[in-house]
C-alpha cells in the first residue's frame, strides 16, 4: 500500500510557486495588462544542457493541459512538458549577481549554471 500511495503522489506532482514568485509574476503580468491571466510552463529543446523552461502568461487552458492552483495563480503545463516538470517549484530573488526567476527541478540530472536549461 506505500508503494502505492508515494507512485501515485509522483504522478500527481504538481508545479508550486513560492510566494515570492507569485507576487513578482503578479506584478509583471499587472504591468503587461495580463492580470487575471494563469502561468503557462512549457519544455523546448536547445539551451546549454539539452532543454530549455519556457515561462509565458495565457488566459486559459489548452484542451489537454494538466492545470495546477499555487499561490492563488493558476499555471498551465502541457502533457509533454509535464513529464519533465512534474513536482518543480519555482522561486524567485531580488539577489543583484543571481536575482531572477530560479526552478528546482527534482526531474534534472544536470543544470546549467544559469539556471534555465537542464538535461534528464
């Protein structure tokens, strides 16, 4: 029955935002007129390691999205895209060297030293 339960909580990962992530994309998506719009995290191909996050705002879900609630923002990932990103968490810093949106992938063998691609 544990294995069960920790198989069926891997496949239910989710994405979460920190609450410093969620105001910062707040006050960008207010600053680009997009309030009320969701969080949508995609995976392309390229970058240093292999595969690059991709952060964009949309106003609703695509047919086959999986959809996740975090911080009180909605945040749309597509099935593909998922199975890269499944339990990540995203967070944000003010930090003037290393500032700037920073994705702990659980999924990542390797990242790059910037910190938007990874390998698995």
């Amino acid at each position: 029955m544990e294995n069960q339960t920790s198989t069926q909580e891997i496949f239910d990962a989710g994405i979460r935002l920190t609450e410093k992530a969620a105001k910062r994309l707040s006050a960008v998506m207010e600053a680009e007129g997009k309030k009320g719009f969701g969080l949508r995290m995609n995976v392309t191909t390229g970058g240093c390691s292999g595969m690059n996050y991709d952060m964009s705002f949309e106003k609703e879900q695509n047919e086959f999205d999986k959809v996740f609630d975090s911080q009180g923002m909605k945040i749309f990932c597509d099935l593909k895209s998922y199975l890269y990103l499944k339990g990540i968490k995203i967070d944000f810093s003010n930090d003037i060297l290393n500032g700037g949106f920073k994705i702990v992938n659980p999924n990542a063998e390797r990242t790059c030293g910037c910190g938007t691609s990874f390998s698995v």
